[in-house]
C-alpha cells in the first residue's frame, strides 16, 4: 500500500513537470513565488466557476448581483486525469494528498472575458502524497470563467446558480 502510493506521487509530479503548458510570455510583477521556492510542475484544469445570484443591499434598495461560489475543476497532466480542484480552494491529487490555498496576488488576465491570474500561499491539508510539498501555486494562462452578465441576475432569479466554463494552468511550487 505504501510503496503504491509513494509510487503514485512519483508518477504525478513526473507528469506533471513533462505536461505542455501554454506560456504566458510575462508574469506579472507580485505573482512570483518565494526567492525560497522551486517550481514542481504544471496542471491544466478543465472545469467551472460556479457563481449564485444574489441580493445585496445598496443606497437605491436592494439589487441582485452575481457572487462567486467555487471552483469545480479536473486537472491533468500529459492529457490524464491526476486530481481535482474545488471549494476552498482545494487541489487533491488521486492519491489523496491535498492542498488549501490563500489569496496573495492578482493580477488582471491579458485574455478578455477571463479570470484573474493569481499566487496563492498553501498548505498541505491532506495526508502525504504528491501535493503535501506544495507552498504556493500560481494560476495563469486562464480562458473563461468570469461572472455572466448582469443581466441574467435579478431579484427575481436570486439564489440561481450558474457554471461557467474555464480552463487554467496551476503551476506547483514547492521548498526549495
């Protein structure tokens, strides 16, 4: 059981440092890692922002606005499923290993209509695996997944959800 999961890990971070990644030409000045960190690899996710309409209160009343719930994505690594990224934001490789993320930077992306690239500071939050020696993880080279239009969101449709397709390139960072 061990010697399979230690074996598991290997052959994600192997992946993963081999998987193409579409390079952003600059990353932005702030989503540099640490001086004190080294990159592990790359995982593309293919997945969903969920978003739900909801009321909030402003000087004309209320009004409806979309918010943002979570993330639901796969990540891969040469094409193969390797794990998954959900709410909290969480990133959990297949044999278990999770990470919890925090918010350091962002940077607005360069495509329109896309999410925001970000550094996010980790934690290991999961057994060891793959991902326990992840320190940070920036998202770039995003498509996709910003808010629907305003208009879709009225009081008449609170608690709607929606999910909207996005696609990222996580890259791992770990101690150097």
């Amino acid at each position: 059981m061990k010697r399979t999961a230690i074996l598991s890990a290997l052959l994600l971070i192997a992946a993963a440092c081999a998987a193409p990644v579409r390079v952003a030409p600059t990353i932005p000045q702030g989503l540099e890692p640490g001086d004190d960190e080294a990159m592990i690899g790359t995982l593309a996710a293919h997945g969903v922002q969920i978003y739900e309409c909801r009321g909030v209160n402003s000087d004309d009343g209320q009004q409806a606005v979309w918010a943002f719930v979570a993330p639901e994505a796969e990540l891969f690594a040469e094409g193969r499923p390797v794990g998954r990224h959900y709410a909290g934001p969480h990133w959990e490789s297949v044999d278990g290993s999770r990470v919890a993320g925090v918010v350091k930077a962002r940077a607005e992306a360069p495509r329109e209509g896309a999410i925001p690239w970000l550094l996010l500071a980790t934690r290991s939050v999961g057994p060891d695996g793959a991902l326990a020696g992840v320190t940070s993880i920036q998202r770039i080279n995003t498509e996709g997944g910003t808010a629907p239009s305003a208009e879709g969101c009225t009081l008449a449709s609170l608690g709607q959800r929606a999910r909207v397709a996005y696609t990222a390139d996580y890259v791992l960072y770990g101690a150097r």
